[in-house]
C-alpha cells in the first residue's frame, strides 16, 4: 500500500492505497502537483514510475503567482 495525502484549503486527507488507486486519485485531481517520495515530479513522467519503490504520495494544489 502508498500512504497518500490529498492537500486543500482546510488541510489534508491521508489514504493508504493501492498503486492502481494512487493512479485513479492523480487523475481525479488534475490542478494538483505531485510529489512521489518527496520529489515533485511532471504529470508525463508518472508513466515512467517504478511503483514499487513509491512510499509515499502527495497531491499539492497548484499556485498560481500574479493574481
């Protein structure tokens, strides 16, 4: 199991999924970035992640500087 932390406004939810749900919630948030292991990574490189070395997932809203 990935421990996940979904971010927002009032805080955060942690999950403990499956690789396949891990993806699934990536998805579902695509104004979010994401952190696997600690390391911010770009949304085209999750195709190339070793799932089986990720411990841990962050989805972080985006900021957006300027407004």
């Amino acid at each position: 199991m990935i421990e996940m932390r979904i971010l927002n406004e009032r805080g955060h939810t942690t999950l403990s999924l499956t690789e396949e749900q891990v993806q699934d919630q990536i998805q579902d948030h695509p104004h979010h970035w994401v952190s696997i292991n600690g390391e911010i990574i770009s949304r085209k490189a999750i195709t190339t992640v070793n799932w089986e070395t990720v411990t841990s997932v962050d989805l972080i809203p985006e900021i957006v500087g300027g407004q």
